[in-house]
C-alpha cells in the first residue's frame, strides 16, 4: 500500500516532533486520532515505523530512510500550495532558467533584473550549467528556458538563434597584445594560453579557430568556463581567447580585448520543450532578453 498525503503528513509530524503529542499539537488534532492513523499507516505498509520507549517514539532505520524522501514530497506540497497562493493573490507564478557559463555571466542576470523590475511578483529560478546539463532540463522540464552561448543542435529540444557574437582575445591591461588592433592566431604563439578541455564543445571552438598557427600554441593553464578564464586574466594570470558576450558591460576592469581573425562567429540560441508552449511569463522573459541583445554590437567590437 502507498501513503497518501494525509499518513506522509501526520509520519513526518512524528519524526519532526519526536512525539505523538508533539504531532497532535502540530496538527491541531487529537492524540487518539494521531496514534490510530500511524498504527493503520504501520499495518497497511507493513513496516514498523516507530518503537515506543517511555511514552515517546524512536524512529526506526526504515522510518529513517522513509523520512529523506518524505521531506522531498513535504517540500513539493509546499511548492505547489505557494504557487497556488500566488495565483490566487494575481500573481504570476514562476520561471526556471538555466544559462551556458559565458551568457550566464552577465547577460542573463541583466535580463532577469529588467524582468523582476516589471514583474516583482514572480518567483525565478536561474542556474548555471554545462552544455549537456541545460539541455536535460530542457529535455525533462524542469526548466522552462536556458540560453547557451553557441550554437545548438539536438532534437530533444527547440533551440532558436538570439544573437551573433564572436570569439575575442583578451589579455591583462598593458599587455603587448594591447597595441594591435585585431589578434591573429600566429600573434599568440609567443604567449602561454589559458585553454579549455579539448573533449569540451568549448576547447573545440577553440582550438578550431586557433589551427591556423603556424606553430603550436602553448596551453599552460585550463579553466573549464570563460568566466573562470577571464578571472585568471583579470589576476595577470594569461592570455585566453573567450566569446564578447562574457566581456558585457566591462565586467572585467583589468581585461583588454581584441577579435580574434579570422572571425569565429558565437551563436547563442534560446532553448525550450519541443512538446509544451513557452508560458505567458516565459514569454515576456524573452522579450526582455531580446531587448537587451537588440543593443548588443553586431559586430562585436565593442569591449
């Protein structure tokens, strides 16, 4: 037999408050009502869930193992009476958004402070994730947006093209790659580069678009994003070669850049359910972050 709601509330009150009084209090009900429905709840599972000592009740290991996924039911419950509170006070409920590391850095953060600007009263959840990980919480849903810094093709999931940017050299102010206008791969052969994992479908953008050296290029160091890159840079740590949308709005103070030629374009794309409809706040979350990218540099010049 499977507990309902009304058993997994009553077992977590015991376990919360270690006694059947404490549970009867908690729940506004009688203790005779509490100790029949835990004695049924014990029958029907066949499981004996508590041993009583001395007027109180010491869990069992199996109420123990019961009690972890009991919690994760209690919070859902909760969720979904918050939600239901927010709708009927005229609230519009929530969003969950995932991001690639280089938008997620700043553009994503910008878009969701416009959208929480006109709508307060929606709950968002934003995260950052691998490329392969956004994408599963597509696929599942539990996410309802994620915006990647490059291109997307999987057919798990509706992926749309936001925005065209390009890959940037950067490098610490007063570097000598400072006097050049644009950076050609042969420019960074004198320098040791702070690269990515080569299996990673960054470190392949990468390393494809620095193959037409002449000589190898030298990877000293290896961060696993382009924020993680452009902190060792800003530190002096080296040179690296990251996409303009993680240079927004100088978010790096110490961080000169210049494209790099020839030029390897970035598309960020807008992934969501191949199977559902974006919902009215999805909606209006995009067309804040089309918005701001409406201002972003074409070109990518800017930074």
């Amino acid at each position: 037999m499977a507990m309902n709601l009304r058993q997994i509330e009553m077992f977590r009150a015991v376990m919360a408050t270690g006694s059947i009084s404490g549970a009867a209090r908690l729940l506004s009900v009688s203790q005779p009502a509490i100790s029949r429905l835990l004695s049924y709840t014990e029958d029907r599972l066949g499981l004996t869930l508590f041993e009583r000592v001395k007027g109180r009740v010491q869990p069992t290991p199996e109420a123990r193992m019961l009690f972890a996924e009991v919690e994760q039911v209690h919070q859902g419950v909760t969720r979904v009476n918050e939600l239901a509170d927010e709708l009927r006070r005229g609230g519009a409920g929530s969003i969950r958004l995932v991001a690639s590391p280089s938008v997620g850095h700043m553009l994503v953060p910008k878009a969701v402070a416009r959208f929480r600007h006109a709508h307060p009263e929606v709950r968002v959840e934003f995260e950052i994730l691998t490329l392969s990980e956004l994408i599963a919480r597509i696929a599942s849903h539990r996410a309802d947006l994620a915006v990647t810094s490059m291109a997307v093709d999987d057919p798990t999931v509706k992926a749309v093209q936001i925005a065209e940017g390009r890959l940037r050299v950067i490098f610490p102010a007063g570097h000598p790659l400072e006097a050049k206008r644009v950076v050609k791969p042969v420019d960074l052969v004198p320098y040791p580069i702070i690269g990515y994992g080569s299996q990673t479908p960054y470190g392949v953008v990468v390393g494809r678009a620095l193959g037409g050296a002449p000589q190898p290029i030298r990877f000293n160091a290896q961060v696993r994003f382009t924020p993680n890159a452009c902190c060792l840079v800003q530190a002096g740590g080296g040179v690296a070669v990251v996409d303009d949308f993680v240079l927004m709005d100088d978010a790096w103070p110490n961080i000169r850049s210049r494209p790099l030629v020839p030029k390897t374009a970035t598309r960020p794309h807008l992934l969501s359910s191949r199977v559902e409809p974006l919902s009215r706040i999805a909606r209006r979350f995009v067309a804040d972050l089309q918005s701001l990218l409406k201002a972003f540099p074409e070109d990518g010049e800017a930074g």
